[in-house]
C-alpha cells in the first residue's frame, strides 16, 4: 500500500489546539492508510516548497494571521492535487484573508451552547459518509456562512434550518474536506468524529 503522506497542524488561539491535534493524530493512526507528521504553530511550513513531500494536510487553526508567502503555499499545494481536510475552527482561521475561506468553501460566524445535538445525513452513498446513520454528538455547533456549491454530506439543526456539518468540494485539482465538529479533545475521540475524519482525509488525500 502506498501511504497517504499526512501533515497534521494545529495550532492559533482559543481551542486546546494540543488536545485535539494528539486527538486528530490518534483518530488518524487507527488507519493504515497515513503516513502522520504533526506540527504545532509553526505557520512557515506552509510556505513553498515546504509541504512539496506531503499529499494532505489536515488543519486545526483558530483565528491567527497568514502570511502572502504561507497562503499562497497552502492554496497552490492544495490547487495543484493534493488534498486539504479542515475540522471544526479550520472554517475560523485567517479571518482578514478571503482567499483561504474561499478554499475552505465556508467560515465561521457563530456557535450556540457547547451541547448535545443531532447529526443528519445527507449523502449517504458518498464514500466519507456510506452506511452512517443519523447520530448525535456533544459537541459545539458551527455555524457558517458557506459557498451553496459546496457538496454537503451532513447537516444539523439549528433554529430550524439545516445547517452544514460536513461538506466537499474541489480547489484547483484538489480536493477539500471540511468537519465542523471536534471543538475540544473528547468532542474529537467520539467514534462517528474519527470516522468522518478518517474517511475524509482519505477521500482528500487520494489524487482524482
């Protein structure tokens, strides 16, 4: 098997960015699939060539700042085939840069009481979401402004609306996985997240 070459990075403000880093690596470490480097902070590793050896990049970021140099690292990496999953404040990253939420597809505005709620889904014969049934998390729900291409394969509830859990789409010859949930570590270790987030990352980090 050729392995999925994985750069797992967390970092930024507000979120325990170690917990659900060590949360993401374990999640992902339960598959045969990946070939898993982690870094924490150090937002130079998204400047040209620095992610040329990877095939993905799974993304856990709150708030910050990016660079010209980084962000033009991170969006042609993903532009030219490779693969970009985001969960949860990936979608509240780099809020003064258009570019990376248009690659995102989506970004954060709000979030109700960290609690209990329903997960729907709604494409259930994608292979990230195949043979999964509605579930529920405790978890902190985004909610986000989001491009209406984007291709959902899960939503909630909230005030009545489907909101986006989790979506799809392509960015250059790329493609981009986006998980709302995993606000903390445990939220990050429930078993319907791991599988969401493995899925997906294999889904993102196989070449079309």
């Amino acid at each position: 098997m050729v392995k999925i070459k994985t750069l797992v990075f967390s970092g930024g403000e507000i979120h325990d960015y170690k917990g659900c880093g060590q949360a993401a690596m374990e999640a992902l470490s339960e598959r045969e699939e990946f070939d898993l480097t982690y870094i924490e902070n150090d937002l130079s590793v998204l400047v040209a060539p620095n992610l040329d050896p990877y095939d993905l990049i799974v993304f856990y970021y709150t708030v910050g700042s990016i660079t010209d140099a980084q962000k033009n690292g991170l969006l042609n990496f993903v532009a030219s085939g490779k693969g970009y999953a985001g969960f949860h404040s990936a979608a509240d990253s780099f809020r003064d840069c258009p570019e990376y939420r248009a690659m995102v597809g989506g970004h954060f505005i709000t979030h109700p009481a960290y609690r209990q709620f329903q997960v729907s889904i709604v494409d259930s014969d994608h292979p990230i979401t195949k043979d999964m049934t509605e579930f529920y998390v405790t978890d902190e729900q985004y909610i986000l402004d989001y491009d209406p291409r984007v291709h959902v394969l899960a939503s909630a509830l909230w005030k009545g609306k489907a909101m986006p859990v989790a979506w799809i789409k392509p960015w250059g010859k790329g493609r981009v996985f986006y998980l709302s949930l995993g606000h903390n570590p445990d939220s990050a270790r429930d078993k319907n997240f791991k599988v969401l987030l493995q899925r997906g990352a294999i889904w993102a980090g196989t070449p079309v």
